[in-house]
C-alpha cells in the first residue's frame, strides 16, 4: 500500500495573505516528495478562499518545478466546468511541463454551491452525465481527430494539442461511491478514487467490496488501481489532538455549508452553519472524529490503516487540510514519513519474498 498527500491552497481568513498560503503549501508539497509519498492530489474549486483552486494543472505545473518525483494528480476537476478539448489539451500540457507525472481524477462534482455558479444551477447529481460523456471524449482526443456528437456536447473534427507525454495517455481516475459510478469506471479502464468521509471505519470494507465486484464483473479489464482518501493527522501530545478535532468539526461545518447550500458565503469565505443543521450529527462527537478519521499517534494510524489494506485499497491519501494550523500539518507529513511509509514498505517486502519462495 501507498500514500499520498491531498493539498490545495487554503486561505483561513482574510488576514492571511496568498503569498503565504502559497509557500506553505510548497513547503508541504517539498516535504511530501522528501518523504516517499508516491502522489499530491489537488483538486477544483471555484469562487471559496477555503479551497483555492481554480484550475489544478496551473498548481500542479508549479509544484512539479519545485518537486523530483513525487506524481502530480487532479482530485479532481469536476466534468462539468469543462469541455472535452479545453480538458484534453490542459492536462496534456501539463503532462509535458511536470515530466510526464500527471494523474487525471475526475468527478461528477460536489458542491451544490459552485454548481449555482459554475454550472447554471443543475442539481450536482447531474454532473455524473457530464463525467461519463467527458472522459471517453478526452481519450479520443489524445488519440488524434475526432468529432464528437453527445447529448452535452457537439464538436466537430479536432484533435487534443499537445498529445500527452506518457503514453498511451496519463492514468485516468474516477471519483465513485455508488455501485453504478464503480461500475462504469472500471469497465472504461479508469482506476478509482473514493471515500469513506466521516462514515465509520466498517465503510472502508463497504467500498472495497464495491471496488473488487465491479473488477469481478469486467473480467476483461486489468484491475484498476484503488485510491481511498481520509481526513488525516498525526500527533503526539494532548493539545495537538484537542486542536486536529476542534479544527475537523468547525471544518465539516464549513462543508456542509457548500454541500447544501445551507449559509452564506461572503467574499469567498464560507460560514459554519450551525451544529442542528448539520447532517449525520454523530459524525461531530470528538470521540467518533478521532475514530474514524485517521488521527493518532503514529502506532495509533497504523492500526487503523491495516483495516485499508485488507480492503484492497492501493493508496490512501491524507486529507491534511481541514484548517489545521500549518505546523501540525507539517509534523502530519513528517511522522508519516518516518514511522508509517517505511512499516508498509516492510510489510510490501516481506509479502513479496514470501511469494517468490
């Protein structure tokens, strides 16, 4: 099992300055590439300072300058801000302009608050259309001429410029929770990127088993690869764990906010919506945060992330921006570092010498 880090530019309030929420996040990009992680993730947003991301491959592009090896992946743009050419050409651009270490994650979407914006107000549940007439498209594109007449969109003979660095094209990874989403992912041969949330740990399991029937059902498919993101933290002392779980409610409050459109955002920054207003309230007890995500000390995580491997899962990627203070997200990365990526490593050993014999 592998690990990569989920970082975007994360702006807290207006007192903090975008030269600053940029050098942290390449100090983190740095340390992650240092580390052994094998992937950074970023991903889309529009319009919220929460998540400053208004198109990953200009981000990827600069981290890539800055990094020796590390993979660079979009989770993920989401289909339905694109269209296939502009998609093609820009992740094949950067493609070339990081050496050929482009991920592509797409998405159907999430945030019913940028689909008002960004969308022309569809229900984001919608944007799965989009994904599934957008990833074919883009395939063909970085093959050569191709017209395309689809129910969303109508183009006539063009060709994806550039083409790819990696060839065929970089690993394309789809975003599933639903059987459905799995399904038609794996059958187009993309890997999978997934999530159990804040859901407990039994939903990791729930999700493998969604991963490995859909691998079932396409036999005629190389089995993909299996990404599952989780809200990560590392620490050792009492005040880092009461700071990681204040920080994770405030920020699902944040969430959910954007998810249902249920406050208000004003000049890019959301409002906390209030506790009784929250989905899934037990997802907020401090006990059942420090549970399910991955939280703990080093020996702590690597317990829960035994409960991954047995699922299936290929890579976790640690959620570490959730408001937390720039140092623990460090120390995050530098702890995973240390005591958890080289006990899998190990582990990877020994499971292969034991194959051989």
């Amino acid at each position: 099992m592998k690990f990569s880090v989920s970082l975007y530019l994360e702006r807290k309030s207006p007192d903090m300055l975008m030269t600053e929420v940029a050098q942290n996040a390449l100090a983190l990009a740095k340390l992650s590439d240092q580390g052994g992680f094998e992937m950074i993730w970023t991903a889309e947003h529009h319009t919220i300072e929460l998540t400053v991301a208004p198109n990953p491959f200009t981000f990827l592009t600069w981290i890539g300058q800055h990094t020796e090896q590390i993979r660079l992946g979009t989770a993920t743009v989401v289909a339905p801000y694109w269209s296939p050419i502009r998609l093609a050409g820009e992740a094949a651009l950067c493609d070339h302009l990081t050496g050929g270490r482009l991920e592509l994650g797409i998405a159907r979407g999430a945030y019913q608050y940028e689909f008002d914006r960004m969308a022309g107000g569809i229900p984001q549940q919608q944007g799965v259309a989009y994904m599934k007439e957008l990833v074919p498209a883009v395939r063909k594109l970085w093959e050569g001429d191709y017209a395309h007449a689809g129910e969303i969109w109508n183009f006539p003979t063009a060709t994806s410029v550039p083409k790819p660095l990696q060839q065929p094209h970089p690993r394309i990874w789809v975003a599933a929770r639903d059987p459905g989403t799995f399904d038609w992912a794996i059958a187009q041969g993309a890997s999978i990127l997934s999530t159990p949330l804040a859901a407990p740990n039994s939903e990791i399991a729930v999700l493998g088993e969604k991963f490995r029937k859909a691998c079932a059902d396409h036999p005629e498919m190389p089995r993909p690869r299996f990404m599952m993101q989780r809200r990560a933290c590392l620490y050792t002392k009492p005040e880092e764990r009461e700071t990681a779980i204040r920080c994770s409610m405030e920020y699902g409050r944040l969430f959910e906010n954007l998810f249902q459109n249920l406050g208000a955002v004003t000049n890019g920054f959301p409002e906390a919506v209030p506790y009784e207003a929250v989905a899934g309230k037990e997802n907020y007890d401090p006990q059942n945060i420090e549970r399910n995500f991955l939280f703990g000390t080093p020996d702590e995580v690597i317990e829960k992330l035994l409960d991954y491997e047995a699922a299936g899962v290929d890579q976790v990627s640690l959620g570490i921006n959730f408001n937390v203070p720039f140092e623990l997200q460090k120390k995050t990365i530098e702890l995973f570092a240390k005591e958890i990526i080289p006990f899998f490593a190990a582990r990877e050993s020994r499971s292969a010498l034991e194959a051989a014999q």
